[in-house]
C-alpha cells in the first residue's frame, strides 16, 4: 500500500477493532524520499511469545495439567494425614511397649532403664497366675464366640423376613449391643446381687431356687454369668453383620434351588452357608479379637473374682502393671496377647478363607 502514512495507520486501527484473534499485518508506508517504515498492528491479545493474555491462559493450562496426580498418588495423599494420626496414636504406644518389655527400669520421664532382653517374657510365662487368665481367656472366648454366632445366625435369617414390625425387632435386638459394656456390667451386678437381685427374686418366686444364690460369690457361677451376660449383650453385634450377609445373596439363587426340589435345609446348607462364608469369617474374627482381650466386663462385674475365676489376660495385665507397679512385665504380658490373638486369627483365616474363583 502506498500512500499517506495517517490513512495506513488508521486503515490498521480500524482493521484491529473488527479482529478479535490474535493477528499481525506488515504495512509497507512509503514517506518522503523513499522512506519505508515497517508498522505492526497487533490486537490487545498479544501472541504467546510476547507474553499477553494469551500467554497467561496457556501458562495456567500448563501448571494446571502439572498439578494433575494419578489415582495412586491422590490416595496416598488423602490417606497420608490418618496414617500420620495413627501412627501417633497406635504405632508409637506399640512400639513403646516393645521397648519397654525389654528394659528394666523406671518409667518415669527420666527413663534410667537397663537392657534386660527377654527376662520379663520369661518371668511371665513362668508365673502360675498368667496360665490360669489365659485358661479363663479360652473358656470365655471359645465358649461366647460359637454360642453368639449360632444364636445370631437364627436373629438375623428371623430379620431378614418381611414381617410386619421387622424394624422395631431389630432395634430391640440392637438395645444391649448399644450399651456400653461397663453399664452392661453394672447392670447385672446388681440383677446378680446375692440378696436384691431381681434374677434372685424371680427364680425363688417361680420355684426354681429355694433360697437366693450368690451368683458372683461363687467361681464356677461367676464366670457362667459373665458368659451370659457377654452373650446377650454381643448377639446383637453377630446378628447385624450376618444379616447383612443375608441380604446380599441374590433372592434368584433360592428360587432356582426351590425349583430343583431343595427343601429349606438344603437350601440353607447349600445355598445360604456357603455364600455367608465370608461373612461369618469377619464375625468370627471381629468377636474373637475383643472376646480375647476383654477387660470392661470381669472388670465391672466381678473385678476378676472371687478369687482369680473371672480374671482374664488383659485383666491379669493390667493388675500387673498397675496394681503391682511392674510395667516391664506388664509390657511383655501385653505383647504376649496380641501375639496370641493374632494366631487365634490366622488360624480362622486359614481354615476358612477361600479365594474367589472368577
């Protein structure tokens, strides 16, 4: 174009306001005397080497897209803030008991502890006292577990029907789980009582006793009631997990059997127990773990007595460390149960754990 520089300067203006794109246009203007003079016309939006807006957008693009994390390490970074949480307030209390199993000494701030090795196993294992918590450990668990389960198992297949007030039953059934276990125990130590009990009142008034019976006064009583009342409170607990399992069996599986022939037991050993499997390995496991290691239950209700009939591992353990002042052996008893209560567990994982077969 040659002509006057003003009309090439607005040419390009006005060329400018009706583009909105980034553009660029070379004007040749031809002056006085042979004079060329290059202009650029360029829009508000600058291109991206010269740093406009342009640029901004594709900059924020670029660390956006940087900022993008996997779905392994967004997990990590979700679940990193609980593991730090727990780590403080499960892992080092664990590995502080480790410690102190394997030391002598004060437990005081100052910490003047002597390596003692496994001395402090050794004194436990050799102390009468500990096997016979442990026996009383076994009874309690290996006598509540089987009974809570077979007794769940019936609440839960009677809750899976559709029966007029079926929510209500199950809330009644849920009250004693929901109960703490130190109001469980206050609870029946009073309906045990020797003289007031109601339990007492009752079997008089029906005949079944003559005179009132000390339940917790006697050893064989005492541990016979502290089974029934761990029974009727974790029932409940068995039932909600098994009836979960209930329900998640698909409904065409029973149909299909009932087509066959298979009457209700045939149904219920081939179809119902063998999907429930699983199931009843969690239950197993989430009621052998705590019945192991109970403590609130003897603890209110008969506090380990009469004599030691009702003191179990964990109550022997914490007597031991608290009551007698030997944390190192009550430490090493400790580390002892879990280690017990994870064999008893892989032991469940083992015989009952099938994988899936796709």
């Amino acid at each position: 174009m040659i002509g006057n520089p003003a009309s090439c300067v607005s040419g390009s203006k006005q060329r400018t306001r009706n583009h909105r794109t980034p553009w660029r246009t070379v004007h040749l203007c031809v002056h006085s005397g042979f004079e060329v003079c290059v202009q650029m016309a360029t829009d508000v939006s600058k291109s991206p080497e010269d740093g406009g807006i342009g640029s901004s957008v594709k900059t924020k693009a670029r660390r956006y897209r940087e900022l993008q994390f996997t779905d392994a390490e967004m997990a990590a970074m979700l679940i990193s803030p609980g593991l730090l949480f727990l780590a403080v307030i499960s892992y080092y209390p664990i590995l502080d008991t480790v410690w102190t199993s394997l030391h002598q000494g004060s437990v005081l701030p100052t910490r003047s502890e002597t390596w003692v090795g496994l001395e402090n196993y050794q004194t436990v294992i050799d102390d009468d006292s500990f096997w016979n918590a442990f026996k009383v450990s076994m009874i309690y668990t290996f006598v509540s577990v089987p009974i809570e389960m077979v007794l769940g198992l019936g609440l839960a297949i009677l809750i899976n029907r559709n029966f007029r007030g079926r929510y209500v039953a199950l809330g009644a059934i849920l009250f004693p789980w929901a109960l703490p276990t130190i109001i469980n125990a206050e609870i029946f130590a009073w309906l045990f009582h020797g003289q007031y009990g109601v339990i007492n009142d009752i079997l008089v008034r029906i005949g079944i006793l003559d005179e009132t019976f000390s339940f917790l006064a006697k050893p064989d009583a005492a541990l016979y009631s502290m089974l029934f009342v761990t029974i009727w409170k974790t029932t409940s607990f068995v039932a909600l997990i098994l009836l979960a399992g209930l329900q998640s069996i698909p409904s065409d599986l029973y149909e299909a059997a009932k087509i066959d022939g298979a009457s209700k037991i045939r149904r219920f050993w081939h179809v119902t127990l063998p999907l429930l499997k699983p199931v009843i390995l969690v239950a197993l496991i989430f009621r052998t773990l705590p019945a192991f290691q109970v403590f609130g239950l003897p603890y209110g209700l008969t506090d380990g007595g009469p004599g030691e009939s009702t003191t179990t591992l964990v109550l022997w353990a914490h007597r031991e460390t608290f009551n007698s002042l030997n944390f190192s052996e009550g430490a090493a008893a400790a580390n002892l149960i879990t280690i017990m209560a994870l064999i008893i567990c892989l032991i469940y994982v083992v015989v009952l754990y099938e994988p899936e077969v796709r």
